[in-house]
C-alpha cells in the first residue's frame, strides 16, 4: 500500500506552505532517534523526511496530488511535466538525517533550537537551550525647552526585522513608536519600548531605549527644575536699579524689579516660574536671573570725577 504523505505530517491536502513545514518540525522533534527511543520511531522519522520532500517542493508535490506515489515513482510522460508537474521517476535519497539538518540548518539541529515542547532527552539528561535576550539598543530623543515644559506626544517610526507566520522566514518592517513626553521631563530620562528590536527564532528580541536630550534654548539654560535668564544690563543700571522684562515659556510677560546694587554674582529668583516637576506638575522650580553686567569702554576726564564724587 503506498505512503499518504498528508497522512503521514497529519495534515490535510488544503495545507500550506506554512502548515508544512510546522507539521514536519513539530513532528520530526517529536519522533528524531535522539529523543524518541520508542519502537518504531525511526521508521516514522524517515516517513516524516520523505513526506516533506515531497511535499515541500512544488513540482513534486504537484505530481503527487495529480497522479500519487505511483506517478511520482514511476514517473510520467514529459508533455505533463509543462504544467509544473514532476516528470522523472522520484527516488528518496534514504538519509532522513539529511533533510532534518537541512531544515533547521547545522551539523546539529538540536545545538541552537529552543522549543517549548518537552525538552530534548540525550541519554536520561535533558538539554534545553534558555534563549537570551539582545543587548538592548539606545537612542537619543531630542526635546526642545517647550517640549519638557508643556509635555507632547512625539511619534518615532522604527524598521525592524519580523518573523513570518512560517515560524523560520522573517522580513523587515516599519513599526510607529508612540512617546507621550511628560511635562518636567529632564535630560537622561529614558523611555523603554521591551522587546521591539528584531526578531529571530533563537532570541528575545532587544529592548528599545530613547534617552531625553534637551536642545538649546534662546533664552534659558535649565538646570534641574530651575530656569536660568541671563539679562544684560549697563553699569548705570547696576548701580541705580531697574526693571527685568522677561516672556515666559507659557507666553506671559512677567516684569521683574530689581532695586539692589547688582554685582557680578548677584542672582534674582523669582519663585515658581521656573519648570514643572516631573512628579507633580502643578508644582514648579523657579526662575533665576543672572546678569551680564556692561561696563563702558572709556570714560571722560568729567564722568570719572562724577564717579568718584557719587561713590565718596
């Protein structure tokens, strides 16, 4: 009685491509010599690579279906080989070995295979191999002052190789990581997206990393959850006070007083205009103004004696 090589991978003449080679892996780990010591395993070891043979090359599965085993041992006449057909006699080359190595590649098909199935027996001890993780992958995610102020959303597309539906074929494909930036976020916060770097069939894909990195702003400098405002002033001003306008990153004009004597390292702080807090936005650093003190170039003989007269 001739093979039923559908029978024989326990799927049906319907079966794709894709159902193919998952039946013949489920069952060639099931039935391999290495791990089945059962009567009869070696002979259902070598149906299996006989009937994937066949069945996962076109041309011979296409005589298969139209005309048997029968047909594709004995072969049949040329004119039905112009339709995709097998026309030379079809002979297995006897080595199920071959083929099991072919299909999961190596000298040995068990060295790098993981498997949720039951594990892989060798002589009464149990070998599994524990798949591991990729070195995560890390990028930078520039912010702009406004961004870490008011929060956003910032959608980033990434290309990464998936794995098909086959199980053992992969492609790349585009993937939108989408990153809600919190207000008060600061330089070095990292946002972690687990496992969406590649994909293969022996790892865990990496993890991946976007680490905040503030661009430069045209008038402030942060530092921690504080503002920084260099005003530049004139000697005159440092010495007979005056007014600081400022335009805030939420579009106010706040106008700030300075009646001190300003000095090189003077500092004015103005309290809760500086960045929201990461941990409770409603709460807000402060705003501290710095000065660039402007001193003349020269002085006439008259103003370095009035100088000296108001100073005495």
């Amino acid at each position: 009685m001739g093979s039923d090589y559908y029978e024989t991978l326990e799927i049906n003449q319907n079966a794709t491509d894709a159902d193919i080679k998952k039946a013949y892996r489920r069952l060639a780990l099931k039935f391999h010599p290495r791990r089945n010591r059962e009567t009869g395993s070696s002979k259902k070891f070598s149906q299996l690579g006989e009937a994937y043979d066949v069945l996962s090359e076109p041309r011979k599965k296409a005589t298969y279906d139209k005309f048997g085993e029968e047909g594709l041992k004995a072969g049949i006449p040329p004119e039905f080989g112009s339709s995709g057909a097998w026309s030379s006699k079809y002979v297995y080359h006897g080595n199920p070995d071959k083929t099991f190595k072919e299909f999961f590649g190596g000298d040995n098909p068990f060295a790098d295979f993981y498997t949720n199935d039951a594990p892989l027996k060798f002589g009464g001890l149990q070998s599994v191999m524990v798949k591991t993780q990729d070195s995560h992958i890390e990028r930078d995610l520039h912010l702009s002052l406004d961004d870490l102020f008011h929060g956003c959303t910032k959608k980033i597309k990434i290309s990464r190789r998936v794995m098909n539906d086959d199980g053992f074929t992969s492609s790349i494909k585009d993937k939108i990581l989408t990153i809600d930036v919190k207000p008060g976020w600061t330089e070095g916060t990292r946002i972690i997206f687990p496992k969406e770097g590649d994909q293969g069939p022996n790892n865990i894909p990496a993890d991946i990393v976007f680490v905040v990195r503030q661009k430069s702003h045209r008038l402030f400098e942060k530092q921690h959850n504080d503002l920084i405002y260099k005003a530049q002033i004139t000697l005159e001003m440092a010495l007979t006070g005056f007014s600081v306008d400022v335009e805030t990153l939420d579009g106010r004009l706040i106008s700030i007083p300075i009646n001190d004597i300003v000095h090189p390292a003077y500092k004015k702080v103005v309290t809760g205009e500086g960045m929201p807090l990461s941990q409770d936005p409603s709460q807000r650093g402060n705003l501290i103004v710095t000065f660039d003190i402007q001193f003349p170039e020269k002085l006439s003989t008259e103003r370095k004696h009035l100088i000296k007269q108001a100073l005495a």
